[in-house]
C-alpha cells in the first residue's frame, strides 16, 4: 500500500532541473506560515461550526415546535436541506480552485453563511415570521395554527443562504489550512498531519457542546438565545478569519480545471495512434514546461494510465512556438496537466469505498436508540437519555485522537520507520475494520438483549441489561472515525493535485449525500421485504417484534465486501510524488 510508480529517468531530470529553479527563484523561497496560521485557522473553524453544527443538531425540534409541523414535513424539509448542502461544496470547489481561490470562497461563503443566520435568529424572534405557539396538547387535538406560506418561504430563503455558505467554506477550509504546509518538507508534512488530528478533535468537542449545552438552551430557555449565540459565533468566526489576512500564504487559481482536463482528453484521443517512446529514450520527447505557479505540486511523468501521456508527445518542433509553449493546447498538452488528472483518476476507486465504510456508523446512531429505550438507562440515581448514548463516541474521539496523534503515531514511526508511523490507506484500513466490528458486536449485543427481554423482561419490554453494553459498539464507532474519517481526509487532500484540493475535499461531502441515500434504500428494502414474508418485519418500530441482529448482520457483510474491494484497490494504488517531495 506505499507504491510510488514513475520513470525514473524523467524524475532526476526533474529534480536535477527545479533543484536549480528553486535555488534561483525567491518566491520559491518564501516559507509558508506552517502553525503561525493555524490559531486564525482553526479558531475560524471553531466558531464556524458552533453556529452552523448548532443549527442543524436540533433544527427538527425547531421545525416541529416554532413552525408547528409534523414530523414528516420537518424531515423533509431537514433531509431536503442537508442532501443540497451536500451536493453544493462540489459547485463551490469548483469556484475556488478555477477563479475566485480559497481564501475569497471562503470569506464570501462566510458573509452567505452569517445572512442565513441572521434570518433564521430572525424567523424565531420575530412573531410575524412563525406561526402562534401551540401547546402539546393542541398538537394533538390537531387545532394549531398553520405556518403561513410566507413564513415558510422566509425560513427557506435563510436555509438557501446557509447551503451557499455551506458549499464554500466545507471543500476550502482544511484545503485552505494544508496550503499553509510546505509538503516538500518532512516539518510540513507532520505538521499537516497534527492538523488533521487536531481540526477532528476539536470538531468533536463542538458536536458534544451542540449536543448538550446548546440544546439545552434552545429547548429551556428561548430559540431566539440559541440562534443569536450561533449568529454571534459567526461573527466571531469571520473576524478571526480576516485577522491572519497578513499571515496566511495562497495559493493562487489556475483557471478551469475541466478545461485543462477536457485538453488533455482531446489531446491524447488526436495523437493515440502514436507510440510511446521507450523510458530510457523519452528525454525531450514529452512536453514539460516549467512549473511557474507552485513549484512543491510539480509531478513528474507516471505509468500509470499510459494511454494520457500521448498528450504530451511533441511531434513536430512546429507544435511549440518561440519561447517553448504550445501553439495548440488541444493538440499537445503539458506533463502536469495530464498528471493532474491521473491523479483524481486513482482516487475516484478509493472514494467509492469512502461511500459504504460510514454505514455502519450512521445506522448505528439511528438503531442503537432503539435498543437504549429497551435497557436499564439508570446509573444510581441518574437515569441517562437514549439519545445521549452516543455522547461516548465524541468523548472516546476527543480523548484517543490527541493521544494517538502525540503518543501512538510517534512510536509507531520508530518502529515502521514510516512518517507518522502508518500510511494514509493503513489508517483507513483500520477504519473499515472497526466499522465492521462496530455493526458485528452491535448485533451480538442485539441478541443477548433480546434474549434477556423474553426471559425476564418487564412489562414494558425492557431487559434487566445495563444501557452500557452499547458502549463497546460506540467506541468502535469512535475509532472508525478516528481512522476512517481522518484517513479519508487527509488521503484525498494530499494525493490530489494543489489545484484540485477543494474538490477533491468536496468528495467528502457528496459520499455522505450518497452513502445517506443509499442507507435509506437499505433500509426500505430490509423492510418491505421482511415485512411481506409472513415473518416478524426485522425493523418493526417494536424492537422486541423486530430482528434488528439481522439487520446489523447485513450491513457487516456489505462492509466486508467493500473492505475487500479497498483492499484490491489500496494494493494497486501508487501514492503521488513531486520533484521535490524530499526537500529539505
């Protein structure tokens, strides 16, 4: 799983040649800021999710008692919301890495995020933007006052402000943070690495604040509270964003990248019945100029997809003009530009694997309920909330992630001899592993509770079995995240081509669009299935009746399977080099 494939006749050639471009260029030379950037950073991002994780993590609740709507329509509204916010960073990728570059997306995304705010604070305080209050009791007499169709259409206008903030600042702030890295050198890369651990961890902290704190807030004391600390939260966040204005380093947009892509396409469908030179005698037969723009991304010429490097096969002197650039960039296309799209070529394989391996997890969160409401959830006096079981994730991530990142990692180095001790795809590994254990002991759980139920349970259908026998799924959960989600991330940020950060970033918010939808198709499919056989429906709403086990064992057969399909494709996988990966 730590292949680097490449010719390498071109690679010293390349080396040899920006060794000298380096040593005569003085903005090749600038340090980038590293950590001095990262108090702006990561503070941003802090705030920044405060406001917007705090919205989303109660928001149904919100729909449902200050709009006075069912539970269907606020799920909906909800799940309508969260697939938009999703499908949106791959627009906003795409606009930061072609014209407007990180820095400019994410401050325009965050004035869009802070309008979404402002109006939804307002829909709360305001009395003309929602319906009158409705007590429990006229909800279900079915008396309340409706929402009016403008209070409607103002809550939706702040929700699509909120998905363009969302679509900008998602796919640009950890691309944005890693450009602040010299990854040609062994401090940025380690550095960029701590980043990862450190941004997830504090990400957790700010779920476990939305969770309780927050929550509490909006639902004993007042929404308007709420939503006013999430306003406030983003401008704080956007005033610590435009404080580093003079620290950070950016990295500046090359223009269309599925232009440059479309070239290269074109390119080698014009020129493949020619043939590829032989390594040895490839010098001056491709089309290499000079890197100008980021001379630490420059990527030497790969095996890997062959058939794209007749692109860059200069036939003729004719096709280059006086100073050494193509006449016809349709015709013959760059190195770089046809290793650019190799790149997002070989992770594509590795992103579809990202899609199933976080399954398990988000059918953990939803079904584990279930099994809460029928355990013992008092411990002495306190009797703990179904729903807050899943508290032992985001404590078990916020304490293992800093620990493995100072204490584990480092010993690991010493013993492998590798950078931070295991590989980007060894991590990940391990985060398919732990997800498959996750669903594996959910399920085994799920028979001994059963079990107990039957025997000795009480009329109400609880088993005599402490709620904490879920806390091993959820640590489980804790560590899929920890390797899986932080693997993922840091995979796809670094083999993807500094051009093509944000979107490749962005690939994280679309698998969790489709892995959503797909987890939804399963779910349908298990029980109208089930449902139609004569049997008890596996997930009927009464967990007793149902054989949620079953369930859970399927999910860890699908996540078996796409374990063995990472697999074949981490094997085959060669990780990305530069000419100057090894810079001192």
């Amino acid at each position: 799983m730590n292949r680097e494939c490449s010719i390498p006749s071109l690679k010293k050639k390349l080396l040899a040649e920006e060794t000298l471009l380096v040593e005569s260029n003085p903005t090749t030379n600038q340090r980038k800021p590293g950590w001095k950037a990262m108090p702006y950073i990561l503070g941003n991002n802090t705030a920044e999710r405060l406001a917007n994780f705090g919205i989303q993590t109660n928001f149904i609740v919100y729909l449902m008692k200050v709009y006075n709507m069912d539970h269907v329509l606020a799920a909906n509204i909800m799940n309508t919301w969260m697939a938009i916010s999703n499908v949106v960073p791959l627009i906003g990728a795409f606009v930061a890495d072609s014209y407007l570059g990180k820095f400019l997306t994410i401050a325009i995304a965050s004035f869009a995020s802070l309008i979404g705010l402002v109006i939804l604070m307002l829909t709360a305080w305001v009395p003309q933007l929602h319906p009158t209050p409705c007590s429990i009791q006229q909800q279900q007499s079915g008396i309340c006052n409706d929402h009016t169709d403008f209070q409607l259409w103002v809550l939706i206008f702040g929700l699509f402000w909120l998905s363009i903030g969302t679509g900008g600042i998602r796919p640009c702030s950890i691309p944005f943070a890693v450009d602040q890295f010299d990854l040609t050198t062994s401090e940025g890369r380690h550095g960029s690495s701590r980043f990862y651990n450190l941004y997830y961890t504090t990400q957790t902290l700010v779920m476990l604040i939305n969770q309780t704190l927050l929550v509490y807030i909006e639902d004993s004391v007042s929404w308007t509270l709420g939503y006013g600390l999430f306003t406030m939260f983003m401008v704080v966040s956007i005033i610590i964003f435009f404080a580093g204005i003079r620290v950070y380093s950016y990295v500046q947009p090359e223009g269309s990248i599925f232009y440059n892509i479309a070239q290269v396409l074109v390119a080698a469908r014009h020129k493949k019945h020619l043939h590829l030179p032989a390594f040895e005698d490839s010098e001056g037969a491709f089309y290499d100029p000079t890197f100008q723009n980021d001379l630490d991304g420059k990527l030497p010429l790969t095996k890997e997809f062959s058939c794209l490097n007749k692109a860059a096969i200069v036939v003729e002197e004719n096709e280059l003009t006086n100073d050494g650039s193509s006449k016809d960039p349709w015709r013959l296309c760059s190195i770089q530009q046809i290793e650019e799209l190799k790149c997002m070529l070989k992770i594509i394989p590795i992103w579809v694997t990202s899609i199933i391996v976080f399954i398990p997890p988000g059918q953990l969160s939803i079904f584990s309920i279930s099994q809460a409401l029928k355990m013992d959830r008092n411990i002495g006096n306190f009797e703990i909330h179904a729903g807050s079981v899943s508290v032992i994730t985001l404590i078990a991530i916020g304490i293992f992630l800093p620990f493995y990142d100072s204490v584990i990692s480092p010993l690991l180095e010493k013993i492998t001899k590798q950078e931070q001790g295991l590989t980007t795809l060894q991590r990940i590994g391990l985060g398919h592993g732990s997800a498959i254990l996750s669903v594996v002991v959910a399920g085994l759980v799920e028979i001994r509770r059963r079990k107990l139920t039957i025997s000795m349970g009480d009329s109400n259908g609880v088993a005599p079995m402490s709620v904490m026998w879920l806390a091993p799924q959820f640590l489980l959960i804790a560590f899929c995240h920890i390797f899986g989600t932080v693997g993922y991330t840091e995979f796809f940020n670094k083999e993807s081509p500094n051009s093509m950060r944000s979107i490749s970033n962005s690939l994280l918010c679309l698998n969790i669009s489709v892995g959503s939808n797909l987890s939804t198709f399963i779910v349908n499919i298990v029980h109208s299935y089930t449902g139609k056989q004569g049997g008890s429906d596996w997930l009927d709403s009464d967990i007793n009746k149902g054989r949620l086990e079953y369930f859970y064992f399927i999910i860890a057969g699908l996540a078996v399977l796409n374990l063995c399909y990472f697999i074949f494709c981490a094997r085959k996988y060669c990780y990305k080099i530069t000419s100057l990966k090894d810079k001192k």
